[in-house]
C-alpha cells in the first residue's frame, strides 16, 4: 500500500524533480556543488583550494554555459574538457585552471565587446 498526495480537489499529485540551488545560485547536483565537482573531477582539487579557486572555477562555469545547450555537470565538464584539450598544456610553472581561466575570461570578455559592438552598426548610416 503507498500514499497518494492529493490537492484541494482531491486529484493526484504528481512528483516534480527540482534541481536544489546553493544559497549562492549554484547547482547542487549528488549532494555537491557544480563548482566543487568541476574542481575535485578536472582540476583534482581539495577542499581548501576550491575555496580558494571559487572566482576561477566560477569563470569557467559560465565560459562552459556559453559554449552548450546542456547545463547539467556533465554538460559543463565536457565543455571544460574540449577547452582544455583545446589549450594544450599551460606554459612551465602555471596551473591548468589558471591557464583555462585566463583564456575563459578573455573568451567572454569579446563576446560582450561583439555584443556592444552590434549596438553600434544599428546606429551607423551607411
């Protein structure tokens, strides 16, 4: 025998799955956050660096939410993977999330000069 939770009309009530948010935004996705996933699973990071990291790994999410439609972990993880691979292996003595997150950031920084840019061209007589 189950429990069945009815409304004020007494119809069934359907489950509905909500993904739960941190205090801070974030998606909380098995119990962890989306930043300390990204941290622990690509970068191998501890709990003290990803306090440390969170501004880096932060960048880097919204980099990732850019460049795909699937803003699950995995979606976000495979688009940091790409880029990763993309990059190649930082210079002699810098660490990979600083090297991915200098490019990131300059990576959204054009984009938001292209998108002020395009005010421009509809203001221009031609």
């Amino acid at each position: 025998m189950s429990i069945k939770v009815v409304d004020e009309r007494g119809e069934e009530v359907k489950e509905v799955q909500i993904e739960p948010k941190d205090p801070e935004g974030g998606l909380v996705a098995d119990g962890m956050l989306l930043t300390e996933r990204v941290a622990r699973e690509l970068f191998d990071m501890m709990p003290s660096e990803i306090s440390r990291n969170k501004s880096k790994l932060n960048t880097l999410i919204d980099y990732a939410k850019t460049k795909t439609e699937d803003h699950s972990p995995e979606g976000i993880k495979w688009a940091l993977r790409n880029l990763s691979l993309k990059l190649g292996t930082p210079p002699m003595g810098e660490k990979l999330i600083s090297y991915m997150t200098r490019y990131a950031h300059l990576d959204l920084e054009s984009q938001e000069i292209a998108k002020e840019k395009e005010k421009y061209h509809g203001n221009i007589d031609s």
